[in-house]
C-alpha cells in the first residue's frame, strides 16, 4: 500500500495561519481524486468534484469571486480563517477510496502547536471523524496524573460542554491555563460534511427527526447558523 502524505498542509495550511488567525477550518485527509491528480475541481482542500464545501462557504458568506486558489486563500487571510487537515500522512486501505473509515493514519497534524502560536479561538472540523480525533488531541492536556489516580477523571461531555446555537448545537472547552499560558476557551463546530456522499445519511437523520426539509437545505441552514 502506497503512504501518501498531505500535499497541502505544508504550504497552504500553514500559510494561511498567522498571528490574527481565530478561526480553523479542519478536515481529515484529502480525496483520492486530489491526491491523484485525477481531474480535481481544485488542486487545494476539498477540491474534489463531489465535495461541496466552498460551494457552501461562498453562499453562506456571500462571496462574489471565483473558486480559484488564489481567491479562496486571500478571503481566509482577510477574514482570520485558517485550514488545515488532521492527518499528515496515512494509506489508503481501498487505493481508490476517499472514506474516512478507509484512512489507516501514521502521522498526525499536531493542532495543540497550531492553538499555541495562534490566537484561534473557534475550529470548524467538517465530520464527526474530525471532531473525534481532535477531542483526542485535547483531552490528554486536560487531566493531571493526580487527577487520574483519584478517579477524578471527567465525563466527557463536562469537559466539551454543549451549546445550543438555534437548531443546532456545538461544544466549548477550557483549554488549561498551564500549557496556553492564558484563560483560553475554544469552539469546536461540527460542520455536517460536505460530501455529496453525506447527504444520504442527513436524510436519515432529517426523518428520524420527522423534520419537514431536505438534507441540502438543512446543511446550509447548519453552515450560516455555525459560520456567520
């Protein structure tokens, strides 16, 4: 199996963050269809033709210029938006498979580093998978061994505590003062993905809601509630 490792979060992603950064978008890893070079929409993060993330983002936030690189890493810089993706280098179980599920990772972006030399206080992920490997991240700075040998370990959903945001929720944690040097507290937005694959499984949820819309209507109406 062939390693791949990220094309983009060496150039790109660390470009785009600097020291008025406040917001992180963070995916996973990019599609095969990027990382192949096989005719993506864009050479960048998600650039594939069945991803439609900043079809979304332009919407949402109103943006008149073209999807072009270019473009699309000038509005990030002048609005405070950062990107970059969690897996640094991984191979694909199913060489021809953009699925998460099918990502064995060997090597991860380190984004505690990213939160230290940045004044990010807000990160996007775009899954649940994101999410996930992120709150991996975090919780290991929030115990002391002490702390673990009492049992005085936290549930998790007192430690990334849940916020309504209109019909939508998100989670805030206190990052400790001990490694970021300052009261520090951090949203983390769980976009629904932006996958047309995805859509299927928001109809799911949509109708075990027995909510009256439709799974792209109600993931653009997540997008403006979570990014404007």
């Amino acid at each position: 199996m062939t390693i791949v490792t990220h094309p983009f979060n060496d150039n790109f992603g660390q470009r785009s963050i600097n020291g008025n950064t406040t917001k992180l978008i963070l995916g996973s890893f990019p599609a095969f269809q990027v990382t192949s070079e096989k005719s993506p929409r864009l050479q960048f993060y998600y650039g594939s033709t069945d991803n439609k993330f900043w079809d979304l983002f332009h919407d949402v936030l109103d943006i008149e210029s073209n999807f072009t690189v270019d473009n699309i890493m000038g509005y990030l810089k002048n609005n405070n938006f950062g990107i970059m993706d969690i897996i640094r280098k991984c191979y694909r179980k199913d060489n021809s498979s953009s699925a998460d599920e099918d990502l064995s990772i060997i090597e991860f972006q380190d984004i505690i580093e990213i939160l230290k030399n940045s004044k990010i206080d807000t990160i996007y992920t775009t899954s649940e998978f994101v999410t996930k490997l992120l709150k991996q991240q975090i919780e290991p700075l929030l115990y002391k061994k002490s702390e673990k040998a009492k049992g005085e370990k936290k549930k998790k959903n007192e430690i990334f505590i849940p916020i309504n945001l209109g019909d939508f929720k998100y989670e805030q944690v206190d990052l400790p003062t001990l490694v970021f040097h300052t009261a520090r507290r951090l949203k983390i937005k769980t976009l629904l993905s932006p996958s047309d694959n995805a859509l299927r499984g928001i109809t799911k949820g949509i109708n075990s809601k027995k909510l009256n819309t439709d799974a792209e209507t109600f993931r653009r109406e997540q997008y403006i509630q979570f990014l404007k």
